[in-house]
C-alpha cells in the first residue's frame, strides 16, 4: 500500500514499515506524492481538511501515539478515511516519565543543577531543601492508560495513598488497584502532594485546572501535567508560581509548541519545562512505529483494526 510516512519515525520501526509496505519517508516527500497516497503515518503532521482533500485515494491515517487533536478526525470520517492509533506503545514510558518529573520537582534535581553551573559556595543549600514521595499522597487527574500506570508504580515503590480524579472510571478499577475514587476534582487538589494530570484535551478539560482549581493545592504539593498544555492555564500556573503558592510545577505539554525559549514559566525556578518529551524513549518510539505499520497492513489483509479511532 502506497505509504506516506509524513514525520520522522525510529530506524527500526522504518525497516520493518520497508519490509511490508510501499513508503515514501519523510526526507523525500513532497506534496506531488500527496495524490497517490493510500495511507499515512503521522506523529504531530496536521492532517487538515485541506490536506486531505489532496489525497482523494486516502484510506488510512494511522497515528504515531495517541493523542489525534492533529487530525480533523471529522472530516475523515465524512470522507471514509479509518483513524487508528497506538494508545498501548507508549504508556510506560510516558508514566515513568511523570514519576521522573515528580521526583525531579520534589528534590529540585534541575534547579540544583543549574546552581552548581553558576558555581555554589556550599553544600546542601537551605533552598535545595525537598521532600520525599514515600508515604506521600498522590492525585490523579484521569485514570486512563498513563494515569493507572503512575498510580500503580508510585503505589508500589513509594507506599503513596492514591486519590482518582475521573468521573468516567470506574469504582471496581479503583478497588483493584487499591486507589481511591473522589467525586470532586477539589478533595484531590486539596489532599495531594503529587498532582498528575492525564487527561484528553476536550472542551470539558480545556482550562480544567486554572486560578480556583491552582488555589486549593497545597502549598507544598507539586503539579505535573503530560496530557495536553491547555488543560492547564498557563497563566494562572505562572502567577502560582511566582506566588510560590505551589512548591513546583513540570509541564511536558505547552497550549503552543514547539514551546518558545521566552514563554513566562521559564523564568520561575520551580518550574521544570519539557518538549513534549513523555513518550520519547526508544523502546516506545519502536513500539509506536511498528504497531502503526501493523495498522495499515491490518487493513491491507481485510483485518479489523486493533485500535480504530474513527470508524467511517
Ligand atoms: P486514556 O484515554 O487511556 O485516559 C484518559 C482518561 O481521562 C480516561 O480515563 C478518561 O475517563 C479521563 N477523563 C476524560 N475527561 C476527564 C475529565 N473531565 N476529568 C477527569 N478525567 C477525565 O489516555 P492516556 O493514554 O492515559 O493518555 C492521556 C493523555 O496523555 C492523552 O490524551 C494525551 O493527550 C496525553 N499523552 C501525552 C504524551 C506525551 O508525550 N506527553 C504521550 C501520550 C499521551
């Protein structure tokens, strides 16, 4: 199947897309390859009405990832085009990735850093000070993939209590899991040390934590978000910061990216900002590549989809 990969993918996931179907990579294609396109595999690749409107052979867009807030996922529907995703390649790495942040916020291990850079007179300074996750409580704020991930690992290596956040989760995965579910976003803000949000951008999550929601946290709690950068209001974060009304924040998703080296929260220190780096690791980068090849050739074989995001 004539395969337009549109944004760099792994090496490894690149041979395997070479052994089973029919490619153009994305350092040679242009937009004269667009017409004869049947499939596509895009990671952040904006595929728009416009863009698909030069496609008209275009039976697949099979998503590098999981988030498709880059794909006019209605406008393929009305066009026949199969969405897919690979929600399952990079949950771990994406879970790790906020426990690395969690504990990087809670022993400031980059503000450290940047202090022993500019030169430090002594050790162990006062404003170095942290805290430990052991024993701690932890929020969730969606209890998806990624979320129960962060849950579970933070539960078994640091014995944190769990509060879950998520109105569409259920009671029984809670109980499994040892969590517990709250019926309002303001007891998890309240009682938590570590606030993990996990959410899809939708109209009901945009701005979901903001000034009010910012407010109820604890003064020595830490905020990390990797869903999506307008779940948080980035102002209302900045002014919290700068408050120190939290005692720090990482952010792997900025409402704009990529992020500008100017962009106001980067100017507070107890603020970690990474570029959309979560699900960046090998191993997951492998498996996000491969399970989108094995996508289109799911459908090349007339098999059902694994994981179809849009059904025409
Ligand atoms: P998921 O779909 O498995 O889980 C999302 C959870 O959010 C669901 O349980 C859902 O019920 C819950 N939810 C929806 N609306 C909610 C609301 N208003 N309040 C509380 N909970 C709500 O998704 P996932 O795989 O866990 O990923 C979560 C998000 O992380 C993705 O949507 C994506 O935006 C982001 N993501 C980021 C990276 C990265 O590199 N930083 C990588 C993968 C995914």
């Amino acid at each position: 199947m004539k395969t337009l990969i549109l944004d760099p993918i792994d090496s490894e996931a690149l041979e395997y897309a070479i052994e089973r179907l029919d490619i153009v990579d994305w350092r040679n294609v242009e937009s004269k390859d667009y017409p004869i396109a049947e499939a596509v595999i895009v990671r952040t690749f904006k595929m728009t009405k416009e863009i698909m409107d030069q496609m008209p052979n275009l039976k697949i867009i099979a998503k590098h990832g999981v988030g498709v807030d880059n794909i006019d996922l209605d406008y393929a529907k009305s066009k026949g085009i199969i969405v897919t995703n690979t929600p399952q390649a990079n949950m771990n790495s994406v879970a790790e990735f906020v426990i690395a942040l969690a504990l990087n916020c809670a022993r400031k291990v980059t503000m450290a850093h940047n202090m022993v850079k500019e030169g430090i007179e002594k050790n162990s300074p006062f404003e170095l000070a942290g805290f430990e996750l052991q024993n701690k409580t932890v929020g969730l704020i969606g209890l998806g993939r990624i979320g129960t991930l962060v849950g579970t690992k933070l539960k078994a290596a640091f014995n944190t209590k769990v509060l879950v956040y998520d109105p569409y989760a259920s009671e029984s995965i809670c109980e499994k899991e040892g969590f517990v579910k709250c019926e309002h976003l303001d007891q998890v803000l309240k009682e938590s040390e570590i606030v993990s949000v996990s959410v899809p951008l939708t109209k009901d999550t945009e701005n979901l934590i903001s000034v009010r929601e910012l407010s109820l946290m604890k003064e020595n709690a830490v905020l990390i978000n990797t869903s999506r950068g307008k779940v948080i209001n980035e102002k209302d974060l900045y002014d919290a910061l700068q408050q120190n009304k939290l005692f720090g924040a990482a952010i792997d998703a900025f409402a704009e990216e990529p992020v500008s080296k100017e962009h106001p929260l980067l100017t507070c220190n107890n603020f970690i900002g990474t570029p959309h780096n979560g699900a960046n690791t090998r191993d997951a980068l492998i498996r996000m590549g491969t399970e989108a090849v094995d996508e289109i050739v799911r459908l090349m074989s007339n098999e059902e989809s694994l994981n179809r995001v849009v059904m025409s």
